[in-house]
C-alpha cells in the first residue's frame, strides 16, 4: 500500500509530516512562518524545506505582499506528488473526482451506472469500476494516495462502518475498500462530503459556518462550524431528515412517523404526485400512471424542466416545507450560508421561492439578515469532490 508515510522519513520526518498537515490546511507558508508554526529556527525550517523541495513534496508558489523590504518567498503543496480520489455513491450511479496534492480538481467522471450492494463481492466489483473508469481518464492508478468514498445514511468516519451497508461486525465497509483499492480509503456520509466540498470547493474556504442540505431522494445535512466539519458525540450529526416536524401520519423509511423528510424530500415529492395523479389531475406523467409504469425521480425532473404544472406545484409544497425547516436552522445556528444541494436543487426556479417564503415568515429577522440561502454552486460534483478533498485532508493531518 502506497501511503505518505512510508514516502517520509530521515532525520527530519516529524517536522516534513507537520509542514505537509499545515500546508494541507493552509495553503501556503513561508520559512519564518513556517518556524514560528514549529517552534524551531529559522536555518533548519531553511534545511528541511530544500529538503521537502528535493524530494517533490514543496513548490514555491509566489512571494508573500509586503508594504516595504524584500518580499519572501510562500512555499505550498506540490500538485505533482499525487492524487486523491473521491467517489459518491448514489442509488444507481457513481461520480469520480480527481484532486492533486495542493488541491485543484484536474478529473471529474460523471453518472456511471452502478448500484451497490451490501455484500463483499459488489464493494469488490466498485473498487474495479472505479480503478477502470480512472485509466480510462488517463488517471494513472499509481499516483493515488487515497481514496474517499462517500455512502448515504450513518457512517462511522473514525472505525469505517457503514450502517446503511452492513457487512458484519467484523467487517468495515473501509477494510474491503482498502482491499480493493489497494490503498488507503476514507469512508464518510455523502452529506457531509457534499457541505466538505461545497466549503473548499466553491466558497473556497470564504465562510467558516455553514449548512449544506442534501435533498434527493432522502433528506440529510452537512455542517461546517468555525471552519470544521461537525460530527456530534457519535459521529452521526446531520440527521435532519429525522427531526419529527410535520403532523402528516407518514410513516418514514426510519419506521417513525411525522419525520421531516417525509414533507420535504424526492421521497416526499413522489408520493405527493401519485396521490394527485390516484385524485384523477392531469399530469405529463398521467400516461404511464395509467400504465402502471413506475414514476421515478428521473422522470419527475423532467416533467418539471418541462414545466408540468402539477409536478411544478407539489415541488413548490416541498420547498415551502422544507423552508420551514430551514427557518428553524437559522434561528439555533444562525449560519453565514445555507447551501441547498442534492437532486432536487435542479429544480431551483420553484423550490426555492416556496422555501424564501417559508423562511422569511418562520425565521427571526434578527438572526435570518446575515445569512445567505443559496444553491450548491457544484451540483452534483459536490460529492466527489468533498470525498476527495476530505481524502487528501485527513491523510495529511494524520502524519502531523
């Protein structure tokens, strides 16, 4: 297994790893900088960044603004010494992402068929997907330090489990990845990848406090407080989709009633169409209703791009409900951003003035005038691209 600490080591390992955890963090740095960090002089920060230089892991990357005297140089991660992997597994479909060592996206594989499977032989045939789709790329297998793999529901991201794809006690979904891949794998809830990846990816960082909603087919959260994911005692924060808001004697796919993702999720939105359609109301999708023909998301979407007017105004009943929520979240974290993400933000020209109606009516003005509400600028790359950012981040603060 190719890992970044084997590569690392000589006199200097523990200040090389502590360079690479802080230029992982914070871009770049320059020798006094540097120093100050690590707690040691200034020649032998000199020393080991030659070094760092030498063996591929440092660029210098500018020089740092200065109002008078000579400018010093900045040194950063070189995007040469490797890449990071991150792949979203959605129901029936994976995305790739490719990030090199100081972070820029340089691969994106979009909507490859595949449905996984709780079973050891369908993580072993991801693995081959994934490592077939990346050659295709020209990506070449061997510059990959780690991959990230993102799953939906409850996922362990210290022990590997998945709680959705259990495979036995003995047994974390991380150890057969590593397996397949051959290489070290971060396992981590698709929400919280896509709030990673929007916050590095888009916002580049700009806002330390913010809430991704992921409405697909189910409803989840990714929170981004003070510049770090947040994960709760447990790891399990997020579960938005489980908060009991609505009055509606809907059972949930958790087995409980009233949970907000059956108001405000593509779950939600199904059912609110076939009851409409079963009430006799006319529909692009009335023809294969009648049909018995199944009535997917994929097709419901496109009923909306094709401006169906019952589809448009069970989307908006979403978005009025799922704005609710949104006030809610706004009054107990009063975040910079809420980025809504996730399938149904493709249809943001009718969720999102139901949802600002909502919110404008639910929230406190106080609180709610500060923060931004805006669609993920990365749509369904968010994902793979978190799960490769968070890939790279975790592997590098792990040698400091």
């Amino acid at each position: 297994m190719n890992t970044l600490t084997g590569t690392i080591h000589g006199r200097y390992a523990s200040e090389k790893k502590a360079i690479l955890s802080l230029c992982a963090n914070h871009d770049c740095y320059s020798i006094n900088d540097l120093a100050h960090e690590l707690e040691t002089s200034i020649p032998k920060i000199t020393r080991i960044v030659t070094e760092m230089i030498q063996e591929g892991f440092l660029v210098e990357t500018g020089k740092l603004e200065l109002a008078t005297g000579r400018r010093p140089s900045l040194y950063g991660l070189n995007p040469d010494a490797g890449n990071f992997a991150g792949v979203d597994v959605n129901r029936d479909s994976i995305i790739i992402a490719v990030s090199n060592f100081s972070g820029s996206i340089t691969c994106v594989i979009e909507d490859v068929p595949f449905t996984l499977q709780p079973t050891e032989d369908s993580v072993a045939s991801l693995c081959t997907l994934v490592k077939g789709e990346l050659k295709k790329a020209g990506v070449d297998l061997k510059s990959i330090r780690a991959y990230g793999v993102n799953l939906t529901g409850r996922v362990n991201h210290r022990t590997g489990y998945s709680y959705s794809y259990f495979l036995g006690e003995e047994k974390p979904i991380s150890q057969l990845l590593e397996k397949g891949f051959g290489q070290r794998v971060v396992v981590e809830n698709d929400s919280r990848a896509m709030a990673y990846g929007e916050y590095m990816g888009s916002l580049k960082g700009a806002e330390g406090n913010i809430l991704f909603l992921n409405v697909g087919w189910g409803l989840g959260m990714g929170m981004v407080m003070d510049g770090k994911l947040h994960y709760g005692k447990s790891g399990f924060s997020g579960e938005i989709g489980h908060f009991p808001l609505l009055d509606n004697d809907c059972v949930c796919q958790c087995g409980k009633v009233g949970c907000l993702e059956t108001g405000a999720s593509g779950l939600a939105l199904h059912r609110l169409i076939l009851e409409k359609l079963q009430q006799g109301r006319s529909s692009l999708l009335s023809k294969a209703y009648a049909a018995e023909e199944p009535i997917t998301l994929d097709s419901i979407l496109d009923a909306i791009a094709r401006e169906d007017v019952l589809c448009i105004e069970c989307v908006e009943q979403v978005g009025y409900t799922l704005g609710r929520a949104v006030a809610g979240l706004i009054n107990i974290f009063n975040p910079d951003i809420v980025v809504i993400g996730g399938r149904l933000s493709t249809t943001e020209r009718y969720l999102m003035p139901s949802l600002r109606s909502a919110v404008n009516k639910f929230s406190l003005n106080l609180v709610s005038n500060d923060t931004a509400i805006k669609v993920s600028r990365l749509g369904k790359r968010a994902g793979a691209i978190g799960a490769s950012f968070l890939s790279k981040n975790r592997i590098l603060n792990e040698l400091s």
